[in-house]
C-alpha cells in the first residue's frame, strides 16, 4: 500500500494552519517546514500533539537536502507540489 506524505510550508500561518492540517490528517505522514514564524504557528502545531506530524525549520531542511542527494531525489519522486 502506498503511503502519503504531505509537505506544508509556513510562515506566520497561526490563523490558517488548523484549517489546513484538518483537510489532510489522514495522511500517514505531514511534514511542515516553517521559515521562522513569529507568531503562534508552530505552538498551534504542537498542540495538537499527532504522531504523524513533523516539524523542521526552513534553515536546516535545506542545509539537510543538499547534503544527501538521495533525499533529493525521494521528494522529487514522492511528492507533488
């Protein structure tokens, strides 16, 4: 069976991110990627508290991909943006 993963980019979506994470909670895997929000965003993520959630800051996912062209080469593959 195929799994779905599913990658969110935010900044500053406090007001905005329940409303998009409800839509796809059924994914087997989010992935968010947050470029330094400066509002409440990643406590709203956090307290949600669902195992399937991921958060990584924008910084460090990339400095992560171009060191391994292997993952590169996954999201290309995997995901649809």
């Amino acid at each position: 069976m195929s799994k779905l993963s599913v990658i969110i980019l935010t900044k500053n979506e406090e007001r905005n991110i329940l409303d998009c994470l409800e839509t796809i909670i059924s994914a087997d895997e989010i992935i968010i990627v947050d470029d330094y929000s400066e509002d409440r965003t990643l406590e709203v993520i956090k307290n949600l508290k669902k195992r399937n959630i991921k958060v990584f800051k924008k910084v460090v996912v990339f400095m992560f991909l171009s060191c391994n062209m292997k993952i590169q080469i996954y999201l290309k593959m995997q995901f649809f943006f």
